[in-house]
C-alpha cells in the first residue's frame, strides 16, 4: 500500500503546474452538471453514477446560494449559529455539564454609575475589549457628554482601548491584561518590559548592558482593524553571553 502511495504520489508531482481552486457559483455548477448530463447521454452509465448527478442537480446548486447567504451574514465574524444568525459562538464559563461549552451567545455590555444602570449594549464578539469604543459611542449619543472617567477590569486593557480613551479625554483606570501577575510575581529581570530604554537616543540596554540598536519600525493590525506600531531593537552580540540561557532562546541575537 505504501509503494502504491508512493507511486501516485510522485506521478502526481511530475507536473509541477499549482492546482487551481477557483470559487464557483450555482449557476457554474448547474452548466458543469448540464455539460455531464450530454457527454452521457449515448453511453451506458451505471445507477449509482445517475444517483449521484440527480442528487448533485437537486442539492448542490441551493446549497452553494444558502452557503453565499450564510457568508453575508457571517460577515467579519469567526463564527455564526444557523438557528440564531445573529449569534456568535462563545465559549461559556459555566454551564449545567460544567465544561465550558461553546454555544450561540451575545455579550452584553453594562455600564453604571452609583449603580445606577446608565447604558447597555449588545455585542457579537466574545473578547470584551473590543466592546468598549461601541459603548462608549452609544452612551455619548444617549447623554451628547462622556464620562470624565472609566473603571473596568483586565479584560478591557487594550492599546486600541487606552488610545481611544486618551484621545477621548477619558481618565481610564483599566488594568493591562499582565498586571495582576506582575503584582504578584514582579516583572521578570530578562523580560522585555525590564529592558531599559534610553529615550534621547532611542536605544535599549540588554541585561548584561549591551546596547541594543533600533532596527526597524513596522506595524501590526489586531482582529479588530486597529494598527499597533512595532518598534524593532536588536543586540549587538549575543555569542558566547554567559546569560544567554535565560535571556532568549532564538536563535542569532536578540
């Protein structure tokens, strides 16, 4: 079986042309299902090769237009539930099994004041710091004002986030996702955020205290469409660092 795998195989690598998988629509499917339907009709063909074109001309065509449907209504979302389109699969925390399933949900969004409830909104995506510059626009045109300041959780800790509240003129008392762990644990001695950086001339210093060049600047789209600015740095000479054990692990310098 092996030998008969590896035949084929490397018959089919005689041509090294890339196959083509182009996407096609009912109306292409129902032509190549007419084109089958013709070159057969002066052969003998056997029932299950009938079966199988009556089925395809029955169900492929309304399929394809149902699954272009679903895809408008899916939109930038990773998921959808067919019996609620307006769903979005979300794994939930607690349910009757207990295992975390994932199923068709909403988040909902809440915002209060002296607990008083003073907005809500509705979202289809489960991360909850994509939620918030929605929810602040919706409350900015119930009340035509903003909030001076804003408390939330990790769970909101964003650059897109703490951006839009600066540009907002919104005092944010939102922790970053890494904080709590920070607080518990200290920032590690090798890791990036205990680098130190001279600003005046824009370099870091490694932790053997090694100046680390700036290399390159680029930029990083997050799933919502927001553009984070990378700046890229890099050691002189990590060969032979007796800290390179705990300083990275790639390879080349860091």
């Amino acid at each position: 079986l092996w030998k008969y795998a590896q035949g084929v195989a490397a018959e089919e690598l005689k041509d090294p042309s890339p196959s083509e998988f182009d996407q096609v629509n009912a109306q292409q499917v129902r032509q190549t299902i007419a084109k089958i339907d013709h070159a057969l009709q002066d052969k003998p063909v056997d029932n299950k090769v009938k079966q199988k074109l009556n089925y395809a001309r029955r169900h492929w065509p309304k399929n394809l237009d149902r699954y272009e449907q679903q895809e408008e209504q899916l939109g930038s979302r990773n998921s959808m539930s067919k019996t609620d389109p307006d769903a979005t699969f979300m794994r939930m925390k607690e349910d009757h099994m207990l295992n975390g399933q994932l199923k068709p949900a909403y988040n909902v969004q809440i915002s209060t004041q002296q607990q008083f409830i003073l907005n809500y909104s509705l979202h289809q995506t489960s991360t909850d710091y994509q939620t918030l510059p929605v929810h602040i626009e919706q409350y900015q045109g119930l009340y035509n004002t903003l909030p001076s300041a804003i408390v939330a959780d990790a769970g909101y800790g964003s650059d897109e986030n703490y951006a839009v509240l600066e540009q907002k003129e919104i005092e944010a008392y939102i922790k970053y996702n890494t904080f709590d762990k920070e607080q518990k644990h200290g920032i590690r001695p090798f890791s990036s955020d205990s680098l130190h950086y001279n600003q005046a001339e824009n370099y870091l210093v490694c932790p053997i205290g090694q100046r680390m060049g700036h290399i390159g600047d680029g930029q990083r789209i997050t799933t919502s469409g927001h553009v984070q600015l990378v700046s890229r740095y890099q050691a002189r000479n990590c060969q032979g660092c007796p800290m390179r054990g705990v300083c990275h692990a790639a390879k080349g310098n860091r």
